[in-house]
C-alpha cells in the first residue's frame, strides 16, 4: 500500500483514528519471507503474554463455580440443613446472576483496561468464594453464590472478546481452544484438589467449608499478580521491536480492527442485539452447553447414584474431563484443516449415541465409561461452536457484545439442569438426561441451518463484487460481517 496515498481526515465521532485511505477490509495480503518470519516471532511473544495467564485464570473460575458438585457430596446438604429448593437453587442461583451480568460485564471491558478488568472480577469473586465457607445457612450460601455468579460473569465472554484484540480470524481459534482447554484441566485436577481440601481439617469447619476456603486463597493469589501481568493492547505492547509493531497492528487492521480503536455506542449495541444469526448460535451452543453442564456439576452425583461413596464419586468425577483434555487435543490439530460444521457434527454425534448409553443402561463400570465418553464429545464442542461464531462477527466491538450474549444464553442451562437433578429424581435421573440428549440433537440441527445460510452468503458475495473506493476505513469497518469481502467460516 501506497503511504504517500493516505492523508488524515476528520471522520466525526465515528471514525475511531482511521484514516481515510485507498483501504479495504477482509482482503489477503502477501508477505514477503523475511516480514512471514517477523510475524512468526511476534505471535509467539503474544502467545506467550496472553494465553497462559487466562488460562490459569480459568481454570481458577470454573474450580470455583463447580466445586458445588464436591460440596454436595461432602456434606453441604446436611452441613447447612438444605431443603429441596434450597439444594437446587445453590447451583442454579449462580447461572440467573452470570446470565443477568455477561452482557453489561462486556460493555465494562470495553470501558476500562483488560488488566484491571480481569484483576478485579477475579479477585472479587475469590473473595465471594471464601464467604461461602463462612455460610451459617442456606439464605447466606445462596446469596454468596448471587455474587460469585455476577463477578464471573465478566471472565468467559470477556476472554473471548480479548482474544481477538490479538490475533485474526485465522489464528484465534486455535489461541480459543488452548484458553477452553482449561475445562477439561479445571476437571482433572479440581475434583482431586476439592477431595484433598475436604480432607483437610480447620477448626469447626466441614468439608466442604474446607474446599470453598483453600481454593478461593488460591484463586485470590492468583488474580492479584494477574494485575501486573496481563497485556492490554497491541497497540500499546512494549515488548515488539518496531518492525513487528508495524506488521502486527497492520494484519489486525485488515482484519477485525484494532481493539483500542474500537467504540462503545448504544446504537450499534442495538444493532448487533437484534442480529438473529446471533441468537441462532446462542441456541446452539445452548444445547452444547448443557451437555457439559449437566457432566460437569452432576457427574460425582451421577456416580454416586452408581454406588459409589462421596469421596470415592469425587475422584472419579475427572475421567469425563481427562476424555474431554485428549478430544481438545484433536481439536487443535484439525482447526483451520476441516470446517468447523463438521467436528460439531462429529462430536455432538458422540455425545448423543453415548450419553444415551450412560443414561439408560446398566452396570457400574460400563456406566462409567460411557460417561467419559460424553465428556470426550462434550467438551471438545465448546471451543469449536464459541471459536465458530466468534470469527464470523466481522468486528471487535460486535464480536464481544456476541459472545457474552451466547454464552449467557447458554448458561441457562445451568438454572435449569440442576432442578432436573434433585435426589427425588436419582438415582437414574431419567428427566434430565432425556432432555440435555435432545438439545444436542437441536444443536446438530441449527448448525446445518447455519452452514447453509453462510455458505450461500458466501457464494453470492463471490459472484457479486461490490466497488467500496467510495468508502473510507470506518464506514468499512460499521458494516461487520456484512462487508462485501467477509467470507464466512463453514
């Protein structure tokens, strides 16, 4: 491109710093050897800075929601005389709150630095997880949970929103699913972790007061020292060399924009709000979601049904996660190689023909594999749909205001399973699984509905060239996935 071409205008509230240019978005670049290698380098040193502090991060959030499922079976019902209503509302409260705050929780992000951001939920929902510990009733448990499920609301949509400040749509889904691979880590070793922490005795405390205490000090260290590490912009990172600067901040503009660049406005909130294909991927990831859920939160539960003790149910609560690390795995080594359609088919597949195995049939080892096989379909799923719908935004700001409206759409799930997974229910827990089975078969459904939506988009678009000299960088940039160069992922 032409420097001496571009001269720097007054675009209005709207421009965001662009300039006004010879410019088009979402067009292939060609780099030279030595520029390839240049940009090899400077991603590895992102890689480096972003990814591996939120995955810990993470894995710290999910330990914290879950360990409920340890809890349960280490004496909370008994500890704090739960009734019915009560032993069902501890785990659903936390999704109401964490549906209610994901959406304002991105728009946060949005207004203050990521460090700060995630520093302070972090630390503030350790803190709420500490209070559960000091819970005298079940009112005051309830309402400790209320506010774990607000803090953490800002974490998963955020992250995924944060990503793409980094990375192009090519690169991000492979970042996406090194971030989710925390789930299946999360599950190995928080259900050993929340065994030893029961074991461990603290004055007058319980078990499960055991658990919520140590883990949330862990949690707490670990999101305080996030303050000092987590990176904010490219565009304001220290660590490139000035030539990597230049190459990095340039792919991105092409790309999805430059995060830093990007504002918050009421009418394009509305805007990507009233985007149905949006709510069509909530959907889908709807059913997803609650696969994984219902295995996450009930699997000790579903064991013990089995026949097994509370602890022992405890230990074996991690063989769906160590299924659902290795289909992670596969994950990685397939994205950008087959289309994103199909692993949902193939492992959404997997979960409904074994799920049905684990649910209705008999014997306690059989049983017990099926179910990690349901981890092995479940998990790997989530990154997928979420790196699936996040690369078909066609912008920053519509990207974070997308994620946070499906994931929260998706947690509903997490109100609602845990009614279908009462003691009155078990041991089988027919009501439950019957319908997260069916939500997965809608999920397969709404992604081929999809597929064929985007991929006729993208064969209209290819027989249809649009000229947009007319157009300058922010006028390009407000049209999102609608640019008549975006080409969606299948």
């Amino acid at each position: 491109m032409d420097n001496s071409k571009k001269e720097k205008v007054d675009l209005g509230d709207d421009s965001y710093g662009y300039e006004k240019t010879a410019f088009e978005l979402n067009v292939h670049e060609e780099y030279t050897e030595h520029e390839l290698a240049v940009i090899k380098r400077a991603v590895r040193k992102i890689d480096l800075r972003v990814v591996p502090i939120m995955v810990l991060i993470y894995i710290a959030a999910l330990m914290d929601r879950s360990n409920i499922g340890s809890a349960l079976v280490n004496g909370l019902r008994s500890g704090l005389n739960l009734s019915k209503g009560e032993q069902a509302n501890v785990t659903s409260i936390f999704y109401i709150f964490y549906i209610i705050c994901e959406v304002p929780s991105n728009i946060l992000l949005k207004m203050f630095t990521p460090h700060m951001w995630f520093g302070f939920i972090g630390c503030a929902w350790s803190l709420s997880c500490i209070g559960l510990a000091f819970a005298k009733n079940g009112t005051t448990f309830i309402l400790a949970r209320c506010f774990l499920g607000a803090l953490e609301a800002g974490l998963t949509p955020g992250v995924v929103g944060y990503l793409q400040y980094w990375y192009t749509r090519s690169e991000v889904a492979f970042r996406m699913t090194l971030f989710f691979s925390a789930i299946p880590i999360s599950g190995i070793i928080g259900s050993p972790l929340a065994g030893a922490f029961a074991g461990i005795k603290v004055g007058n405390f319980l078990p499960f007061q055991s658990i919520f205490l140590f883990e949330g000090i862990l949690t707490f260290i670990l999101c305080f020292a996030a303050f000092f590490v987590i990176q904010d912009y490219p565009d304001g990172a220290k660590f490139f060399t000035p030539e990597e600067y230049d190459l990095i901040t340039r792919r991105l503009r092409i790309d999805q924009g430059v995060a830093s660049k990007s504002k918050v406005t009421a009418k394009d909130t509305l805007k990507h709000l009233l985007d149905w294909k949006m709510w069509v991927y909530a959907v889908i990831y709807f059913g997803i979601n609650n696969g994984y859920t219902v295995i996450s939160l009930f699997a000790p539960t579903m064991i013990k049904g089995m026949g097994y003790s509370g602890t022992m149910s405890t230990y074996l609560a991690i063989i769906p996660s160590v299924c659902g690390l290795f289909s992670m795995a596969i994950v990685l080594i397939f994205l950008n190689k087959i289309r994103y359609s199909y692993m949902i088919y193939a492992f959404s597949s997997i979960s409904i023909i074994f799920y049905c195995l684990a649910a209705f049939t008999d014997g306690k080892e059989v049983r017990l594999f099926y179910i990690g096989v349901v981890g092995f379909g479940s998990v790997a799923n989530i990154p997928v749909l979420i790196s699936w719908m996040s690369v078909n935004q066609g912008g920053i700001y519509k990207g974070m205001i997308s994620s946070a409206v499906v994931v929260s759409f998706a947690s509903i799930s997490g109100a609602i399973s845990p009614h279908l997974f009462v003691d009155e229910y078990g041991p089988k827990y027919y009501m439950g699984n019957s319908v997260a089975i069916g939500l997965i078969v809608v999920s397969m459904i709404l992604t081929l509905v999809m597929t064929m939506y985007n991929k006729r988009m993208n064969e209209y678009r290819d027989k249809n060239p649009v000229d947009l000299s007319n157009l300058n960088e922010a006028e390009q940039r407000a049209m999102n996935e609608h640019h008549p160069n975006f080409r969606y992922k299948l």
